[in-house]
C-alpha cells in the first residue's frame, strides 16, 4: 500500500478559476501516479457528492472528496491557489483544496488516516504551516503528520537540594509549615479549603455525514475545541466510514446535553430520549460549535425536557433538514413525496407482476380462482393467476402506504398506525388514492395535536406506544368512516368516470401537460406528482387511467434518449464526460430512468430542461392522440408487448426524442464559444460544463 500522499500528488501554485477545474487539476496528478483508473467517472463522482452539499469550509478550506469505484487505493492531492476557489463557505474562498478519494471498499485504517487529517484541519497551525510550505514534498510530510526535527529545547535548571548550595540571587525558600504540608491540594496555607468544585456540564455528541469520510471527523474536532474553551465536558461518537464506537451508555446517562450535528439518519437515536437536545446539520458542527454549546446549555438550564421535546414529539426525520422559512406547501410538498417514495416500490413490484401474468394467460386472468384453492403445475394459467394474485395483493398495500408514510413524513414513527389504518379505511369506503392522501394528512395531522398535550412525565414512556397510536386510529378511523370519506368516495368515482371518458382534444391536452410535468424537474417533486397520479389510476383500472399511465411513462423516457442522440449526432457539443453519460442515457431511457438526463441538465439547465419539456410534451400528446394504452407502471421499452399500439407508442416516444434532441443541439450551436470548444476537454470547458454522476442514488419511478 502506497503512502496517502506524496509530492508529486501536491500542487503549491494550483491555477484553477473553479472547483471543478481545482478537482480535474489534482485528479490528473492521481491518475498519473496510478491511483484512480477513469478520470471522467471519478470526477462524475466527485461532483456528484459536492452537489449534495458544498465542501467549503470556513477558514479558506475546500475538501471535494468521493468513494468511488474508479479509486485503486486511499489517496489525498493537495493544491493551494493563490487566487481562491469557491467551494461555497460562508466566508469567501478556499486557498487550501483537498481531494480525498476513497474506493469503494476502502479499509479502516486508511479512513481512520483520512479523518485524522479532518481533524488537522481544525487547527490553525497545521493550515498555517502548509500555507507557508515553498517544498512540495515538506507540505506532503506535513500531511502525512511527520513533524519537521526541531532543536532541543533547553532545559530548565534542576531544583537544588535542600541541603545543597543555592544560587545567590535566588529567593530563599519559604518555611513551610507542618499544618501547610497538611493543607489539602490547591488551598493556600492559612485558608480554610474551598468547596468542591461544582461538576463540569456534560454533553454528548453524534456527528454525520454523507460519506463519513471529512464532514465527519471535522465537525467532532470543532465542537471539542469548543468545549474545552468553553469548560465542558464532551464526547463524541463520530458515525463515518471508518465504523464508530457506540457512547458509553452510562455517558449518555449521566449527559446534561445532546448535540445532533447530522447529513444522515443517526444511528438508535431513541438512546437520547428525554435529554435537552440540539439537532442541526453537520456544517453546523463545524462551523458554529460555540453557539451549540451556548443553546444546549440554555435548553438544560430551562429545566426537565418538555413533552414537545420527548421522543413522541421529535421532528419528523422529512423536517429535521428544514428551514425556519419554509412555508406549509414547502413541507406538504416533502410530506406527500415521503409517502409516494414509499409506494413506488409496492407499485413496481405489483404492477409488474400483474403485467407479467396479462402478457401469459391474457386478460382475463383477473378472474381466474384463487391459486391456494385451484393450482396445476403444468399448466400455464395457473402461473398467470399465480402472478397476477400476488400482484393484486402487492397492490392492495398502495393506498395504505401511501398514507402511512405521509403521516410518518409528518409526525414520524407515531404516524404509521393511524396512517396506515386510514388507508385501509380509505380502501373500504372506495376512496382510492385521493382517500389515501387525505387519510395520511389526517393522520399526520391529528398525532401532533396529540403531541402537543403536556402530559405528566410518568405518562410520557407509554404515550408514543399505547396512548398516541389509540387516540390517533380512532380518530382517523371516525373521520374517514363517517366524515371525509365518502365525500372523497364520489369524487374520486367522478374523476375516474371522466378519465375513462377522455377523448379527442381533452386527452391530448392532459397528455402534454402530464408531459410538461414529467420532463420539467426529472424525477423531482413534480415529476413524482405526474406519476403518482397516473399509477393511482391503476388500482381500478379504466381505458382512461391506462391511456394516462402510457403517456407519463412515454414522456419520462423522452430527456435521457434525447440527451444520448444529441451527444451521437453532436458530440462536439459535448465534454467526453458528456458523451460517456450519453452512452449510459441510451440504456436508462429505455428502461424509463428520467434520472439518466440529470448530468446534462445540472451542466446546462437552461438548454436541456426546456428542450426536454418540449419533447416530452409532444411525447404525451401523442401517446394520448394515439389511444396508446399501459398497464404497467414501469420497465420501458421491455414493457411493449403490454401497451395497447406498441408501435404508434414506440412512434410517439421517437418523435419526442427526435424534438428534443433537435432542440438541445440548436439552442448549444447558438450560444456565444467560451475559450476552448466543448469537445476537448480543456479545463475552461470542464468550468463550464460541471460534471455529475449517473451513478447517483436513483429514485425509480
């Protein structure tokens, strides 16, 4: 195993302008020295998890870093630039820049290494140092901890014996006096001794990130540079790549305090039960430990924690990122999209199988005998009904998870009875999937006015287990039986009756605004809105419903198929990165992946997301102009044999395709050159052209 860092992995007078020329600059040093493989996918990496959030850091630092599977081995470049970078800090740019590449499977000792030098970075002196380092190969060993040799310092004179000679300009000593020896350590002779010194303020700390490899270690360093300054105890449990070591329990116990400073869910949270708590995010950690210290010593000092501050009445995890200045819709919006996250693979899976078993024993099979009564092995209806009545039962989950997760979007874990109660509720009065939406908003709703009731605190362990899920099913379960349900009953009755009656220049218009909607954000919130709306029309499925389905899920391929031609018939628009997405998109088109456009509409959004829009429209108002129909929420092109006028669908997706494409390449050919073309990969054209990974987490439709 080679060294983290060596001099030729250093660049002192690094001349980038952008972040993304400063980590090609540095990545072209690791791939000269043989430690990453693919300097377009390893860059894609890194700017995929600097678009998670920004790497700056106060004090003129920038750590970009990535596990990537085009990493041989741990490795750390480093460059300093006289200009500054912005890497996105509170307080201007970053002289000091970092890469960290970790491979995917990278080994603890390594990381342990990687969050040693986080913590260097905490202290000024070591930033100093490499601030006035003129050697590459000094500034490495720096890095790398190895302290320049120093002279000895002199040492001081021993102390002379009692009976031995003193020098004569010394002080004589002072008698001491028996009672004096006596005196207890720290007490002045003569005193009496003081009162015991009042026990330290204790707290305890979780610190996160998305990688665990930098944010991590860095956030630990600050918040106990804090607290020693401010004369506290601390103990932090880092939860990085390098594994942790859970706090000791008795810490925990004896803890007068507990700060959360988190990108990620933090591990057996219920630990931190009943204690004052403060909970922000990581760059929080770094950046102002001082005044979390200073807010959880107010919160303890404010007396036993509150009922709003119990594990019952916690944030729900969808709001623990949240601003102060997001409004409701802010938050409905994340609400509904935490429960439809949760649906789509109950929608995936069901939906597929009951295709499966349309494409096998045809459509009739739906009313075929249960399979537990009626099986034969040989024969191939028996596997059709097997498939179509697991299916059926995946599906039947659909609306009670939706309303589960929305309601555990609001309140957390106290939300899932009620919700999921209310979407079977919902079910029964045949609300469908409106029911389920307001059956999860119900329920979420009604769990933090439950919440809010102070209660005393020998009622607090049994509230989130027995009281809340009892009061809130009740509830929930009144109000969708007797209030709201049948209400939403008959409107979702008349929606379907108006789907199933689309026709003409109606259907046309639903299917370029479902178009719009599928291409403007590319597996977003409003994305994630089109889609819901076309697979909750599965669950009773009407000629209507199933020509929606087919022109949402025709839309949603059109960007990354666009995207992938443009880069064919025009590749010198293109950075190489670009062309290699490209290639990808091909494939994550067909398999309607709408997530495969996102490299080129994060380098270049107002050119690629309106030309996506277009194309994706046009896509839609076909499909619904053509009658096309789907009964299955997902697969793409390996679904066609399942849609009704495969080849006026597959039609209808091409000419989108073909429009967008068109679009993307003349709004690119019409744009004022910037120094260096596109297609050679000059660093000028990578600062115009950042790059994103497709190997992003992808939410499947």
């Amino acid at each position: 195993m080679s060294e983290l860092i060596s001099a030729d992995l250093v660049d002192l007078d690094l001349s980038a302008a952008t972040k993304d020329a400063a980590a090609r600059s540095l990545a072209e040093r690791m791939v000269a020295a043989g430690r990453v493989t693919d300097l377009a996918g390893f860059l894609a990496d890194v700017a995929a998890r600097e678009a998670q959030m920004p790497t700056g850091l106060d004090g003129g630092i920038g750590i970009p870093h990535c596990r990537s599977a085009h990493v041989t081995e741990p490795t750390l470049a480093f460059g300093r630039s006289a200009a500054g970078i912005d890497f996105g800090a509170a307080d201007g740019p970053a002289d000091l820049i970092f890469l960290i590449a970790a491979p995917t499977g990278g080994d603890a000792d390594h990381l342990s290494i990687l969050s040693s030098l986080a913590r260097q970075l905490m202290d000024e002196a070591f930033t100093g140092a490499l601030r006035s380092a003129v050697d590459p190969a000094r500034a490495a060993a720096l890095i790398r901890g190895e302290q320049p040799e120093q002279e000895p310092e002199p040492q001081p004179e021993a102390a002379p014996e009692s009976d031995g000679p003193r020098p004569a300009d010394a002080p004589a000593p002072e008698p001491t006096s028996p009672a004096a020896e006596s005196a207890a350590p720290g007490t002045v002779p003569g005193t009496a001794p003081e009162a015991p010194a009042p026990a330290p303020f204790r707290i305890v700390a979780v610190t996160s990130c998305p990688t665990g490899i930098a944010h991590t270690y860095m956030a630990a360093e600050s918040l106990a540079k804090a607290a020693r300054a401010a004369g506290v105890e601390l103990t932090v449990e880092t939860q990085g790549s390098a594994g942790f070591q859970r706090l000791d329990p008795q810490l925990v116990a004896a803890a007068d305090g507990v700060i959360l400073a988190h990108d990620v869910e933090v591990r057996d949270r219920e630990r931190f039960a009943g204690k004052p708590l403060v909970d922000v995010g990581v760059k929080a950690g770094i950046n102002r430990p001082a005044e979390l210290i200073a807010e959880i010593r107010e919160k303890a000092a404010r007396g036993p924690v509150p009922a709003t501050d119990a594990p019952a009445r916690r944030t729900a995890p969808m709001d623990q990122g949240a601003e102060a200045a997001d409004g409701y819709a802010t938050r409905l919006r994340t609400w509904l999209m935490t429960g439809v996250s949760y649906m789509v693979p109950f929608v995936a899976a069901g939906g597929l199988l009951i295709a499966l078993a349309f494409a096998i024993g045809g459509y009739t099979v739906n009313k075929a005998p249960s399979v537990a009564d009626h099986f034969l092995w040989t024969e191939s209806a028996s596997w059709a009904a097997l498939l179509f009545q697991v299916g059926s039962t995946a599906f039947g989950f659909l609306v009670p998870v939706l309303a589960g997760f929305i309601a555990y979007g609001m309140a957390d874990r106290p939300g899932l009875v009620p919700g999921f109660v209310g979407g079977a509720v919902a079910l029964t009065v045949n609300a469908g999937f409106l029911g389920g939406l307001i059956a999860g908003l119900l329920a979420g709703a009604v769990v933090r006015a439950i919440q809010r009731i102070d209660v005393p605190p020998v009622l607090r362990g049994i509230m989130p287990v027995v009281v809340i899920p009892l009061l809130s099913s009740a509830v929930v379960g009144f109000l969708m039986f007797l209030v709201v349900g049948k209400p939403i009953a008959a409107l979702q009755k008349a929606l379907t009756g108006w789907l199933s009656g689309l026709s003409g220049a109606n259907a046309v218009i639903l299917g370029v605004l479902l178009g719009l909607m599928m291409c403007f954000d590319l597996g977003g919130p409003l994305n994630k809105v089109a889609y819901a709306f076309a697979v909750g029309g599965l669950a009773n499925p009407n000629p209507g419903s199933l020509k929606v389905m087919a022109a949402v899920m025709a839309a949603g391929m059109v960007p990354p198929l666009a995207m992938a031609l443009a880069t064919t018939v025009r590749g010198r628009l293109f950075t190489r990165a670009e062309r290699e997405n490209g290639k990808a998109a091909w494939v994550l088109g067909a398999s309607f992946i709408t997530e495969g456009a996102i490299p080129f509409a994060a380098a270049d959004p107002l050119r690629v997301i309106p030309s996506a829009m277009v194309g994706g429209a046009v896509t839609g108002g076909l499909s619904m102009a053509f009658g096309c129909t789907l009964r299955a929420p997902h697969g793409g092109v390996f679904v066609v044999p399942l849609i009704g006028q495969p080849l006026l669908y597959l039609l209808a997706v091409a000419a989108g395709t073909v429009v967008s494409a068109a679009l993307v390449v003349l709004l690119k050919s019409l744009r004022t050159p910037a120094a260096g073309t596109p297609g050679t990969d000059a660093p000028a054209a990578d600062a115009t052209h950042p790059q994103v990974s497709t190997h992003r987490e992808v939410t499947t439709h």
